[in-house]
C-alpha cells in the first residue's frame, strides 16, 4: 500500500469515527500530497513514497516552526493544535533510523570524503544526506554529523 492509499484510508476512518481534528488534518495532508503530484506532474496515486515522506517531513518541520512561534507570542492554545497536528503527520512517517546506524552512515561518508573537520562540514552532511534520503529527521542528521566533526 503506498503512503497515498494510507492517507486515504487514514481519512476514510477518521470520518467513520467521527473525529474532526484527524479528518481536517488528514484532509490536509492529501491537499500537500496533490500539490507535489501536480508539481511533479504525475497522477497524485502515482506520487513515488520518497517524495510523499518529503511532503510530510515538510509538513511536520512547519507545525513545528509554527507552535514555536505562537509559544513566543503566548498563543498556548494554537500551539497545542499544532503540536496535535504533528502528532497525526507523523503517524504516516516511517520510522526513522536509529542513532546508531545514522552515526555509521556519517563515519562512511567521512571515510568516502576524506573530511576530517568543520570546513568540510557541507560537504560530509551533503554526502550523508544522499545516503539517508529522507529515512531520519534533518536537524537530527545535522547534530550527529556536527558530533562526529568535534
């Protein structure tokens, strides 16, 4: 079953059980996946899953961003939505890599780049990111390729 067909379902329940929050959610992460499929210009059933995981890696960065800011403005309410809303994006998620098998991706790259230092910094974390390919969160990568370089 692809991530689209999942979200289909996914929606399909929620309207059954009546539960407003995830339906509107869902409702919103169909519109983001046929927007990349028209951007991409593929039928929206046909939108590959890694580019479908980009969408919602996308849509979870942007809660996230967002219950920031309305924390900083004393929105406690909206950020509790957003926070919500994560939670119901990140259901769709694949599980991400653990730690562990990041840190070994990242020693690879060291090791295929020759970086040994943080001038090479963009270098190594475009080599890792290649090799990862939207299976982890990016500040997550970012923060271990940092590690490895200190």
């Amino acid at each position: 079953m692809s991530l689209y067909e999942s979200v289909q379902s996914g929606l399909k329940d929620a309207m059954k059980a009546g539960d407003a929050e995830r339906r509107d959610t869902i409702r919103m992460i169909g519109s983001a996946l046929k927007n990349e499929a028209i951007e991409k210009r593929v039928p929206v059933a046909e939108l590959a899953d890694p580019d479908a995981v980009a969408v919602l890696r996308r849509l979870v960065k942007q809660r996230r961003e967002s219950a920031e800011t309305y924390r900083a403005g004393g929105r406690e309410d909206l950020a509790v939505k957003e926070e919500s809303e994560i939670g119901i994006v990140s259901g769709f998620l694949p599980a991400d890599l653990p730690e562990a098998e990041i840190r070994s991706i990242i020693d690879e790259a060291k090791a295929e780049t020759g970086v040994v230092d943080k001038a090479g910094f963009g270098k190594l974390m475009g080599a890792v990111s290649k090799k990862i390919a939207g299976r982890a969160d990016g500040a997550t990568v970012k923060r271990l390729v940092e590690e490895s370089l200190t």
